[in-house]
C-alpha cells in the first residue's frame, strides 16, 4: 500500500526467544537486500548490530561516540567505551603507566608488573600519563612469532564451556581477564595459565578514554 523510503525498528526483536530472534534476524536482512530501502535499526543487542549493520552509530548519554562499519567498530575502536561495548566478551582492560616514547611506539609499565611496548602514535605528551592496555578475549588465543608476545599470568577462577569455544576468566592482579582457551589443552577448573598476545592486537587508551592511534607495524614486548 505504501513504499516509504526508510524504515525505523525500535528493537523488534527484544522479546522473542534465542532461536527466533537468529531468524527473524535472517529475515531481515533478507527483506533489506530485496527492498534496497534504508533501514535505521535501534538495538541495545550488539549481535544484531554486527550481524545486520552496514554503518553502526554507537551512543552514550546521547552523545556519538563513533560511527563506523562493525569492522571498524571491532578493530579500531574511537574509545574504551566502544572497545567495551563491542564484542561479547568484551575488551580486556590493563591498567598502567606511559613510560617511554620511541619510534615503535609507546613503552607501558602494567600495574600487574610487567612493562609492554604498544604499536601507536609515540605521543611524548603521554609520557608519566596513567593509560589503559585493550586485549580482546580472542586475541589470547593467536600468539605471535615468539619475540612478539606477551606472557600474562593468570589465576583461574572460572572456565566456561560454550560448545564450540571455551573461555577462561581469571585475575591478573586487581583486573578480571576473559581469554578464549586453545581448542586443545583447555584447563579443567582453578589454577594458573601463562596467557600471550601479539603486540599488534593491543590497544591504547588515554585517561580519558579516549584511544591512542595504532601504528601499522607491530612493536615487541619486553
């Protein structure tokens, strides 16, 4: 009867079941390639924001705090509030302190008591600053070439299986960890894990949440 040229959804899918919402997800999509129409989609769901988006806009206290692909969303996070809040699990937070800047980056000493060389923009101004180390749950299960990693270690507390995918959360020091656990070699329950991560999948932070920009060529750890 009418042909509007965009639609508005105001969280459709909020009350219906799991498998129904995957679906009527499906649905969707599908009925947005057949119309070609702009659909702007409002969701708190952040799978239906990945899995349905073309261009996400993330909001927080009715402010933009990044527009973007959820490519871009995912890898390239504008803040620590975005890297929080895309991704399930979210970001790995590490508190620490700017010590060093150099050509590959910027030099953080971890409040867990490890000092890291993060692959972004070598600010002096951050310099003595306090900042944020960003690891993705996901990025624990990659590790680099040996002279590119990380070693964390991590006390267990809780392992939880998922079918297909196990994670392991844990403390490192004062800060909770999710890492995804290798397909092989799980752990059982309690205990200690030695965790490594690329330098080129770390993130920066600065005090005011805002990200520090990522440089193309990874940097090492020490």
């Amino acid at each position: 009867m009418r042909e509007p040229k965009v639609f508005l959804f105001d969280e459709p899918l909020s009350n219906l079941d799991t498998e129904l919402r995957v679906q009527m997800r499906v649905q969707i999509a599908k009925l947005h390639r057949q119309l070609g129409n702009t659909m702007i989609y409002v969701t708190h769901d952040q799978v239906e924001a990945m899995t349905m988006a073309d261009k996400i806009v993330v909001l927080k206290d009715g402010n933009i705090e990044q527009v973007g692909s959820p490519h871009d969303l995912y890898h390239n996070p504008a803040s620590r509030f975005v890297a929080g809040f895309i991704g399930s699990p979210k970001m790995n937070f590490l508190g620490g302190k700017v010590e060093a800047a150099h050509e590959q980056g910027l030099d953080v000493r971890l409040e867990a008591g490890s000092t890291i060389s993060v692959p972004v923009e070598p600010d002096q101004m951050l310099v003595g600053k306090p900042v944020t180390v960003g690891i993705r749950p996901d990025d624990f299960s990659s590790p680099a070439p040996e002279q590119q990693e990380i070693s964390i270690g991590l006390e267990i507390d809780f392992v939880e299986h998922l079918g297909s995918v196990t994670y392991i959360y844990g403390n490192v020091g004062d800060e909770t960890v999710v890492a995804r656990a290798p397909k092989s070699g799980s752990p059982k329950g309690a205990g200690k894990l030695t965790l490594t991560a690329a330098p080129a999948d770390c993130h920066l932070f600065m005090s005011n949440g805002k990200a520090v920009r990522r440089l193309q060529a990874p940097a090492t750890w020490s």
